[in-house]
C-alpha cells in the first residue's frame, strides 16, 4: 500500500474513533491491604499486595535496600 493510500485510510479510520473519556482516580475502588512481616527487619507492615509464601515481603524502611539502582 503507498503511503498517501495509508495516510488517507488512517485519517478515515482516526474521525471514526471517540475520543477517550478522561480517567479518575475516584472510579478505582478503596485499595485493600494485606498484612505482612518484613523480611528484613521482621516488623510487621501492610502491604497492597497478597503476599506469596517463598517470596520476601519489605516494609517501607527496608524496601529501598533492596530495590535494584535505576539504569540510565
């Protein structure tokens, strides 16, 4: 297909489309927490996760210790 075919359909195609509605964060239902032990420290923290049996779970003082260093 040639691209002013392409281009043509495209344009075609994109006037058919609505556009997206915006999102919210008020239509997400309340986030439900789990309770935890850190792996780390053993206090016992909330997570917004269900933690599963064989992976660590950190609290919030000990998961910057072991988070991986950003790559630029």
């Amino acid at each position: 297909m040639c691209m002013c075919r392409l281009s043509a359909w495209l344009s075609i195609w994109k006037r058919d489309i609505p556009p997206a509605a915006p999102r919210s964060f008020q239509d997400r239902p309340p986030r439900e927490f789990h309770k935890a032990v850190c792996s780390d420290c053993g206090k016992e923290c909330e997570v917004p996760f269900k933690p599963t049996e064989g992976r660590p779970v950190y609290c919030l003082d000990c998961l910057p210790k072991h988070r991986k260093p950003p790559r630029f």
